[in-house]
C-alpha cells in the first residue's frame, strides 16, 4: 500500500530533477566553474542616448506632421483614435 504511494512520489521527483538539470544546462551553468554565465549589470552608454534621442525625434516629426494633416492615413487613424 505503501508502495503504490510512493513510487508515484518518486518518480516525479526524478523527472523533475531532470527537468531542472536541463535548464540549469540550458542557462550555461556547466560544470566547468570558469565557463560559467552571469547576469552583467547594464549601463546606458552614448550611442543609447543617441538612438533615444532619434526614436524621440522621429516621435515628435510625425505628431508635427498628423497635426499639419500630412501624416500617413494608419498614423493619423490611430493617434485620432488615441485622442478621443
């Protein structure tokens, strides 16, 4: 009776620990410790302000341009639609 409870139990744990071991694989924590992935702490460097500052640009060329009723008919439906 035993048994028939715990084998179930047992068997899971095993495909779970497989499961884990896959990932762990999967993420580059091999089992060479020098080889080993870690999360780098990001920093924001020129050329990040640089693209922001043309994605901004670009954001305020085509309000300027819907509100002139030059804009394209998609950008002017959904910035009406955004508006309302």
């Amino acid at each position: 009776m035993l048994t028939a409870l715990l084998l179930p139990i047992f068997l899971a744990t095993l495909e779970r620990s497989q499961d884990i071991s896959i990932a762990i694989l999967a993420r580059g924590f091999d089992y060479n410790i020098s080889a080993r992935t870690y999360r780098r702490q990001l920093k924001i460097h020129r050329i990040d302000y640089i693209i922001m500052g043309i994605i901004l640009a670009m954001l305020l060329n085509a309000l300027m341009l819907n509100s002139l009723g030059l804009g394209n008919p998609t950008e002017q439906l959904i910035l009406n639609m955004l508006g309302q």
